[in-house]
C-alpha cells in the first residue's frame, strides 16, 4: 500500500506533466474545421484559406514553467503566412512571450520572430533564421519562463536569453499566468520581405502540423496560489558555459535583427535591459 501511494505521488505526476494530449489540454479557438486534432489527441493541424485561418489554446494557466512543443511549419510557398506560438496573459496590461514564424517563398528562409511584451509594452523584437528547414520534419521549440530568466530554445540550443533586470527598473512577466497559445493566420501585408511578397491563395490550404506538448509547470488554479512540484521545471538563474556558447554561435550566424542594437529605432539611448547587448 505504502508502495503504491508512493508511486502515485513521484511517478504519476511526472507522466501527467509530460504526456501532453491535445484533445485534453487544448480548445480550438478560431477556425471551426481548420484546426483538427488527431491520432487520438497526439497530432494537432492548423490550416489556413482565403476565408479563414485557425488557432488553440491551452485549456489551463501557467505561472512559470518549461513549455515544448514539436512544429512542422507550412511546407512550400508559405510567403504571406504568420505561424504564431506564444504564451499570454489577458487583459490591457498583459504580458506576453512570443515565437511567430514568418513564411518565405519556396527555398527561402522562414523567420523566426521573437518577442517580449510586458504590461502591454513590447518592442523587443530579435529575428533569427533557422539552420534547418523547419519545414521538412518536426522540430522542438521551448519557452523557459522562471523567476530570474526567459530562455527561448531552438531543439534545445537557446536561441534568446532575457533576464530578470526589475532592479534596473525593467518589468519582468512574474506576477500574471499566461495560456499557451498557437495559430496560423495571413499576415501578407508585412509578414513577408516587409510585405512585398504576397500570400498565393493558389497553394492553400496552408497547414502547420504540432505534436508533443509538454508543460512542465505552475499550473495556476483560479483565485488561489499556482500549484507547482519542487524541481518540476529549471529554476536555473542564468545559462551555463556550454549553452552560453550555443546562444553566441546562434546570434553571431543567424539572428537577422536585434532591436538592441537598432540605433536607428532608437536614436535617444536603448532601452535599459539592452545594456550587454541582450
Ligand atoms: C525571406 O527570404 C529573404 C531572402 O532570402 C530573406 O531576406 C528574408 O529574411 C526571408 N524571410 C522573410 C520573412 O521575409
Ligand atoms: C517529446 O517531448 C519530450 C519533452 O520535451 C522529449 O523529452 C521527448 O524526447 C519527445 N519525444 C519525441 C518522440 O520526440
């Protein structure tokens, strides 16, 4: 007995905290048909046409956590379409860290667009190309949010780093829990070459594919405090040296904009956290 109440305690929770199912943790909010999950909740597609594009969201809120999931991205001419992957909070003042991936023509790079919003306050975009093609196979994109750091990882390699500066004065997501969300939309008007390339409804439907969610988290029940498993996701404070090493070969041969370094955005001084560079 003894036995069995102790497996239930260590072993379940960590099953429950990795075994992601779409069908249970997400709803289709945008879409109607578009959005399809499949393979008895394993497999979920976003589709987008002339009419329409689609879009899910996790049924439950986080308040810190390490969240990854596997996308396929629209194969082919994607020019004109928004992949978006994001986690956010609601309300005027949300808070908000993002991953868009940008379409591209056939053969040409997609765009991995990143961005931190905070109180309703973003502008801190970084850009980065892939050093795969993200559309041939599945890849595994992850958002560590604690504390102390944000780290965006690219199948494992951290892509973004943004710590916690509140000390210099700079807001830091710590205080509202955020939905996981997802969608896929036409953003031809800038999306592609700053808009200039246009979406061919010809090729649609466009169809991003996902698989393997996992939320190691603060699951935020309403009204009360988050409820979260000691250990249950990285409290680290910064990047050790083999990572830090990852993210300086990342930026030095793919990040394609950095707005802290973007002189022209910002001609009176950049904004406090851009102190280092980040
Ligand atoms: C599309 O391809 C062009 C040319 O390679 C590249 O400059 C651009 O960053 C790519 N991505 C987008 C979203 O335009
Ligand atoms: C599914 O995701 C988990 C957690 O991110 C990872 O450890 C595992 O290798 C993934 N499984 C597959 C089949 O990719």
């Amino acid at each position: 007995m003894q036995l069995v109440i102790f497996l239930f305690l260590t072993v379940f929770p960590r099953i429950f905290a990795l075994g992601g199912n779409f069908a249970q943790d997400f709803d289709i909010t945008w879409g109607g048909g578009r959005a399809r999950i499949l393979h008895n909740g394993e497999l979920l597609t976003l589709s987008l046409d002339r009419a329409s594009g689609s879009a899910f969201q996790s049924k439950s809120k986080y308040l810190f956590g390490k969240i990854a999931m596997q996308l396929k991205l629209v194969p082919g001419n994607s020019a004109g379409t928004v992949t978006s992957y994001y986690l956010s909070s609601t309300g005027s003042t949300w808070d908000e860290i993002d991953f868009e991936f940008l379409g591209n023509m056939s053969g040409e790079p997609y765009t991995v667009h990143t961005n931190i919003i905070t109180n309703g306050k973003g502008d801190r975009e970084q850009q980065f190309h892939l050093w795969f093609d993200p559309t041939a196979s599945f890849h595994t994109y992850s958002i560590l949010w604690n504390p102390h750091i944000i780290i965006f990882y690219v199948d494992g390699t951290p892509i973004r780093q943004f710590k916690n500066m509140e000390s210099r004065g700079v807001l830091f997501p710590n205080r509202q829990p955020m939905r996981i969300h997802s969608s896929l939309w036409n953003a031809d008007d800038w999306a592609t070459r700053g808009g200039i390339v246009k979406t061919d409804w010809s090729k649609a439907p466009f169809i991003a594919s996902y698989r393997n969610f996992s939320a190691q988290g603060c699951l935020w029940t309403q009204g009360s405090v988050p409820s979260c498993g000691s250990g249950s996701y990285p409290r680290i404070r910064e990047l050790d040296s083999a990572s830090l090493k990852r993210l300086t070969w990342v930026r030095k041969k793919y990040m394609i904009y950095n707005y802290c370094i973007d002189k022209k955005r910002f001609p009176n001084g950049f904004p406090p956290e851009c102190v280092g560079g980040d």
